[in-house]
C-alpha cells in the first residue's frame, strides 16, 4: 500500500489510503532559496522597470514624495528597499526632506515610532525622522479622491492624496480574494479609510472570482486596480519572498505592469493543478501554521473541493489565541449570510471592532466553509470543544481522520496538498 505525507511543524507525519481511493496530487512544492545577495536583486529590478522609466527619471526636482510600505505582518524587507528609493530619489534631486514615508497597515491599529522604526530600520529612520508616519484609517484627515467606476468610495491618507508622487514597496504573494497581493493593493486597503476598506471588502468578498490567482474578471481586484490608479500610484516594487524571509526575486514598475509580471511568476512557483474537483482534500498549514496564516490553507482547500466534500485540515494551533475571537462567532447560530449581511450594514460586534476588517471577514469564510463541506481539523493544540465550536470534527491524529472519511467514502478522488501554506491549487 502506497505511503503518503504532509507537513506538521516541518516533520513528515505518514499515512496510508484506503485501497480504493485515488489520489489525484500529492504533489509537494519544494522550498524555493532566496537570491545570494537580496540587495543586488533589488537594485537589478530598479535598473530594469517594467512598463516605467526608471524611478529617477519619474522622479522631478521640487516634488512632495510619498513613500508607501506594508507593515509589520508582511515579511517585506523595507529596511533594505527604501535607502535605495530614497538615493535614486536623491539623484533626482529631491532630498529626504521632501518624502514622507506612509505605512499602509490598512485596517490594522496605528503603529506606534518604534514600530515604525522595527519595520524601516535605523538607516530609514534616522534620515525620514518625523517624516515616517503610519496612516490611520479612523483619521477624519483622510481625503475623499473619487469613486472606482463601479462606485466604490476612494478614501485615502492626506499624504498620499496631496503628494506630486506615489510610490510603493511591498510583496507579491497568492492571496485568496485579490487572487494575488502586492500592486495597487498598498493603496486599497493599505492607505484607505476604514469606511473605503469596508465598503469595497464586505461587498465583493463572496463574489465567486474573487478568488486566488485570478485577475481578469475578478471584480475584488479590479476595483482595487481602480483605487490605485485614481490615488496616481505611479512606481511599485514587488518582492516574491519564501518562508525565510529571504527574497526569492523583485519586480519594478508600472504598478499593474510589474504586478502582473510578478504575479505570473509566483503563480509558476505555487500552482498545483489537479484533472478535476476533489471529493477529498488532505491539507496541511505548513509552513503558515502560526495563528490565523493557518486557516490559509483550510481556504485554498475550500477552492479545489466538492460541496458537500471533507476536507481534512492538519495544522498544529501551538499559538491558536488569536484565532479565538474568530471561534466564538463561529458558534453561533448565524448562517454565513446572516453574518456577511450583518457586516454590510456595518453592524460590527462590539468584541471584533478593535480588529482588522480582513480579520472579521474569516468568520464569513470559515461559517462557509461549515456550511458547504465536512471539515475534520486534526489538531493536537486545540481541544475538542473548540473545535466544535467551529462546527468542524476534530482528531488528534491523521489516520483516525482518514478512517472516519473512509467509512462514509468507500470511494473517493483525493487530492493530498503536502505543505498547504504555500500552494495555489487548480482544476485543469
């Protein structure tokens, strides 16, 4: 009998199928090294832009720059980025004192100076001084710029709504909604107003091609392609980053040029295509299996499964805390519509409201996903009852998971995802 594996905490747990089920991947995606020398390669996608000139031929004596970066929950290395922006914006001839660098945090809570200074590191720091701000998407100092042609309010930070020039840092990573991150994402949500951020998320949130990698016709994307370009979003690097944090490669540009480009590439390190829809999904978090990067792969399963369909989820929930605001409404009555529509008329929990939308949002996603699929979360860290709570079967070991499947599927077409956390699946 053929032997298979997943990923738990980056040890190989084995297990066996049942004879007459077929298994239609068990392909694993195999780590992917960052480049020898992660400055070379920024400076090597600055020399050579796609769509664009050089950033300091864009860049005119006498502008007011604003400098976009994500924030601390993205792997993205600033520290390393932004000194070269900020050289070639130099050689243009506008010195530091003419750049505010914005963090885009989104929805998330305003970071404080030494956050700041944790994510752009002393060199930034020391040459931007009071020039280096978060935005704030409660400030009543953000600025109405427009409306996306399918009438989404564009709200954005007062720095970057009145500078002569927008610029950006960020990654580009497959994402479950936008179909990838990165591009003109680091305006919206990163730098809107938390109104902007709910109007455009809450409603294109369940649209079935707002989905990962997917781009043409995916109304979430596009919208946000909309914002950015109504903001002047004129320059964007991207970088593609592994597990490490080590840069794997960086693209520069035109903002939708490079992103495309950028996107093509990571879908050519992460896509897994499958010959059709799985009845079985066996999924492991790795290597996202920390907190709410955990349910990552729980999605991705959710897009190649067949309703009414199991998926088996195994990530070890060592640091689960986090994920605990999400389970308690998780057990409620509420359907997954119930909810979605509860956060369109922007009645928020008062408990969630301190939380980022993309946060608040997994609640819809995981009601969802109870509704449509028999979700067995095989889990050591977290205990039974809160695991039903989730309205999901738990287990502690994956063969016991298999077996409670086989019982009910005597049959099945399998798909095995390896290291779930990093993999984009498809039906070919």
């Amino acid at each position: 009998m053929e032997e298979h594996y997943v990923l738990c905490e980056g040890e190989k747990l084995c297990f066996s199928l049942p004879p007459q089920w077929k298994v239609l991947t068990a392909e694993d995606k195999p780590f992917i090294a960052g480049v020898k020398d992660s400055l070379v390669e920024v400076n090597r996608a600055l020399d050579n832009p796609i769509g664009s000139p050089k950033l300091e031929e864009i860049a005119k004596p006498g502008m007011e720059v604003a400098l976009l970066f994500d924030d601390l929950q993205r792997p993205t290395p600033v520290n390393l980025v932004m000194p070269e922006m900020l050289n070639r914006l130099n050689r243009a001839g506008i010195p530091d004192n003419r750049v505010w660098a914005v963090c885009a945090i989104g929805t998330h809570p305003v970071y404080s100076r030494e956050e700041l200074e944790r994510k752009v590191g002393p060199e930034v720091s020391s040459r931007l001084k009071e020039r280096l701000v978060s935005h704030d998407p409660y400030s009543p100092e953000n600025v109405v710029i427009g409306r996306t042609h399918r009438g989404t309010l564009v709200e954005i930070n007062p720095y970057v709504a009145f500078a002569d020039l927008v610029i950006a840092v960020g990654e580009c990573m497959p994402h479950p909604c936008a179909g990838f991150g990165g591009g003109f994402k680091i305006v919206l949500p990163g730098v809107a107003s938390y109104r902007s951020v709910a109007e455009h998320h809450f409603t294109w949130m369940r649209h079935r091609k707002s989905r990962v990698n997917i781009l043409d016709g995916n109304p979430w994307y596009e919208e946000i392609v909309d914002a950015g370009q109504i903001a002047r979003l004129s320059f964007k690097l991207d970088c593609i980053i592994n597990e490490k944090r080590e840069i794997i490669r960086t693209f520069a540009g035109e903002p939708f040029a490079e992103h495309r480009a950028a996107s093509e590439y990571a879908s050519s390190l992460y896509y897994v295509p499958l010959p059709k829809i799985a009845d079985v999904t066996i999924i492991a978090a790795y290597p996202l299996e920390i907190g709410v990067q955990a349910t990552k792969a729980l999605t991705m399963a959710g897009f190649c499964t067949r309703a009414g369909g199991t998926i088996i989820w195994v990530a070890p929930q060592k640091e689960s805390g986090p994920l605990m605001p999400l389970v308690r409404h998780m057990s409620s009555s509420e359907t997954a519509s119930d909810f979605h529509r509860r956060l369109i008329r922007g009645d928020i929990p008062e408990d969630l409201t301190s939380y980022g939308i993309s946060f608040i949002m997994q609640i819809v996603f995981f009601k969802e996903l109870a509704e449509k699929f028999n979700v067995i979360h095989v889990t050591e860290g977290l205990p039974s009852e809160v695991v039903r709570m989730m309205k999901f079967t738990h287990t502690t070991n994956l063969p016991e998971a298999i077996d409670i499947v086989a019982r009910k599927e005597p049959q099945a077409d399998v798909a095995i995802f390896p290291s779930g956390g990093n993999i984009i699946p498809g039906i070919v």
